[in-house]
C-alpha cells in the first residue's frame, strides 16, 4: 500500500535548513514536520499543514537575530 502525504519544498540557507531541523526535533514526534529527513544541506520537505507554523517560527527567528541600534548610538 502507497502511503502519500501532502508536503511543501522548503529551500534554504544551511543556517535556516538547521533552525528548521532544530524546531522539528524540538517537537513531540506526533508533531514533528520534516518527511522522511532532508534532501541536502539546503533543501528538505515539510508537511503542508505545518507550513504556517514553520514560517511563523522562522519569522520569530530571523527578528531575534535583528540588530536595530538605539537612539543613543545614532548621536
């Protein structure tokens, strides 16, 4: 029997693949998103029905990395 699930192409730089592999492992394994491991260093596939969570993680992810420097570093 065929077994199929529905799932997105995530591409990436080896820093982002690894932020997603970190939040996947991070998950109960009735949660995790990652099918059937990853492609290469820079691309995996995640179940379509946690894209929204993967790229709200990510979001969160990339603004903690932001650096905005503050009014007095402006004088």
């Amino acid at each position: 029997m065929v077994k199929a699930t529905a799932g997105v192409l995530v591409t990436g730089d080896v820093a982002l693949i690894e932020f997603i592999r970190w939040l996947n492992e991070s998950q109960l394994p009735a949660e995790r998103f990652i099918i059937n491991g990853s492609l290469d260093d820079t691309h995996l596939f995640i179940k379509e029905s946690k894209v929204e969570f993967v790229q709200k993680k990510v979001d969160e992810w990339q603004q903690s990395l932001r650096f905005e420097p503050s009014a007095r570093e402006h004088q």
